[in-house]
C-alpha cells in the first residue's frame, strides 16, 4: 500500500458506527482526508467505539476500537500498537505518546475551563501539552491563543514545534446571496448546546428580548450528538412563553448556507475552549452581522466595531450587544460587509496550501 496515514479522531462517526458526528474537529479532518487523498496519500480513521469495527465512510475505511469513556487513553495505546507506519494525531487532547516525525493538531486552548483550578489546569498542560511538544515534530494549531499560551509556559519548544493555520471558508459553499423576505428578524445560535459554546448565556438573554421586541426570533441550528443536551434544551423551549418564535433544526454540512442565508444576526457566545471557529468564518463569509466573545481564537478573527462585535462572556453583555444590533440596521450591514472582506483571507485554497507544505516536509511520499 502506498503512502498510508493514519488519521487518530475521537470519533468521526457515532460509537456504533452508524453515523456521521457533527462538529468542527469532524469537519477539519474530512477537509485534511481530501487534501491527503488528493496528494495520494491513502487515508484511514481509527477512533472510539462501543465495539470493534472496520466500515468505510465518504470512501475512506474508519476503524472502531472499543473504547472504555472512563479509560479512553488505553484505546489510543491499543490504536499505537495496532497501526504500523505514519500516524496523523487529530487532537492533542486525545494522545500522550506520538510517533517520531509526527504531526498532531491543537483546536484551542481546552483546559480553561471555568472549573478548573491552577493545579488541574497545570496537569492538563504539563502531560498533553508537554507530551505534544517533547515527542511530535509539528504541532499545527489552529489559533494564535494556544501558541501564546503555550510560549509562556514554554518558550523554547513552542517556537520550534508550533506553527499556526487559523481555520477554513469554502467561499464557494459560503457566500451571500438574495435573502428571502422573512416576516422577523432572526438571530441565528450555528453551535453546538454545550457549556463550552454559551448556550447557558445565550437562552437567558432571550426571554426578555422576545418580550421586548415582536419582530425578532431565535433559530438554533444544532447536532444531535449528545441526545441529553437536546432534553434540556426541549425542556426549556417548552417552557418559553414566546416560544413560537424560537425555532430548531438539525442542518448537516451541506445545508449550514442556507440555514446562514436566513439570519441576520449570529451569535458566537463561547465560554472557553474556543479556536477559529467555523461557525463564525462561515457567518463572516455570508456576510452576517456577527457578536463573538473574545474567547480563545475568536480574537483572531473579530475586530470590534469593524466586522463584528467582540464582547465579553457574559449574560448582561450579550443582552446589551442584542440591543444594540436589532435596533440599528445601518451597523449591521457595515459589520457583514466588511466580515465577508475579512473572510477572505481565511480561504480554503490558502489552509490547503499551508497544510500541504507541513505535510511534504514531515510525511514526504515515498
């Protein structure tokens, strides 16, 4: 077999195998698969599961090892010892032990968690990240927060192991178009409802604007990948007076543009473990007014007041920020404008041709 790489994903599809998750990592390795297919490279995905398994995927073969969720780091052992030649770690919250001449990937800074403490913070850094550094020859991280946390703690081996390729837009997938005349304004949440993602902040801001204003709604465009978090979010919806003007879908990839094309408003209220999010280049590409915490990679994508706004994580500043957008159409459409201009330098072809280098360097064809 020519060429192989193994590809390490928590999970590309369900623990049973049966479906496709839904995600930003998802969607990262698929577009690095094509990239490597298309470089000749012949991929495989090896990843949690129920049970073993071996199924294919969008053409590529995936491989399920039963996975204990509690002792997740003896499945990643068990994949080492299974896999013979290259390996491609995608997430370095995921590994301990790397190949020589590997690459791994970091999508944020995940360990600033609102309950950690200094000392739990300091182990996650100081096995993962560490192990990272010490064993792999490349770290691709995909905003400029985790290599300026990582060069404080240290700065050596970040600058010798750390290099930065912000996330993707497809601007032929993404990009404005005629929106169809809806009767409300329609603030859009493109996340998943987790605590990370804001969703806590989010649905307690929206009580009292949907009393405030009657031509605003909500739409939330979520996975369905964890079934409790869809419970909790049915049992609050129930429970919302106005709540006829809180809408949900469950779009996959291939439906985000119109679900964007909708909005007017979108909202990217991360909490902690945040990179360039995709939800918040794809709304950029489409021309949104977008509000952004100043959370992670989110500061290296919005410039408050010029193609967005950047806020605080919190309710009171997510209320105000609301405010202000649904009351003043003229900003809105300076902030889209000038978000769809700044997209552009966050292109497919420019992440594609940054990740091609890495990989004729460190995984040359034979």
């Amino acid at each position: 077999m020519i060429n192989p790489i193994a590809i390490f994903v928590p999970n590309l599809l369900t623990w049973n195998g049966k479906k496709p998750i839904i995600g930003g990592l998802e969607k990262y390795v698929l577009a690095l698969a094509e990239l490597l297919t298309s470089m000749n490279y012949f991929v495989s995905f090896h990843q949690n599961a129920y049970k073993d398994f071996k199924t294919t995927y969008l053409n590529w073969p995936i491989y399920g090892y039963k996975a204990d969720p509690h002792h997740l780091q003896a499945t990643t052992t068990r994949m080492e010892k299974s896999i013979t030649g290259r390996v491609l770690y995608s997430s370095i919250a995921q590994q301990v032990y790397y190949r020589p001449g590997s690459i791994c990937i970091s999508h944020g800074v995940w360990w600033e968690l609102p309950s950690s403490t200094p000392s739990s913070a300091r182990k996650f850094y100081e096995t993962l990240v560490a192990s990272a550094l010490n064993q792999a020859n490349l770290i691709v991280s995909c905003d400029y927060n985790f290599l300026n946390v990582s060069r404080a703690i240290y700065p050596n081996l970040a600058d010798k192991k750390i290099r930065v390729i912000p996330n993707f837009v497809d601007s032929q997938q993404f990009s404005p178009r005629k929106k169809d005349h809806i009767k409300h304004l329609r603030i859009l949440y493109p996340r998943r409802i987790s605590p990370e993602r804001g969703f806590s902040i989010l649905i307690n801001v929206i009580t009292p604007l949907l009393a405030e204003y009657d031509n605003i709604e909500f739409q939330f465009a979520i996975d369905t990948n964890f079934p409790e978090n869809l419970k909790h979010f049915q049992a609050w919806h129930e429970n919302e007076v106005n709540k006829e003007r809180i809408l949900l879908c469950h779009p996959d990839f291939q439906s985000m543009p119109k679900v964007y094309d909708a909005a007017d408003i979108v909202v990217i209220p991360s909490l902690y473990s945040e990179g360039t999010s995709f939800s918040c280049l794809e709304a950029m590409a489409m021309g949104k007014a977008i509000i952004a915490t100043n959370v992670g990679g989110l500061t290296n994508l919005i410039i408050d007041g010029y193609n967005g706004l950047l806020i605080h994580p919190s309710q009171e500043s997510l209320f105000q920020a609301l405010r202000f957008l649904i009351n003043n159409h003229p900003t809105r459409s300076y902030l889209g404008a000038n978000a769809l201009a700044t997209s552009q330098a966050f292109g497919r072809d420019i992440w594609e041709a940054r990740w091609s280098e890495c990989i004729k360097k460190f995984y040359p064809n034979s």
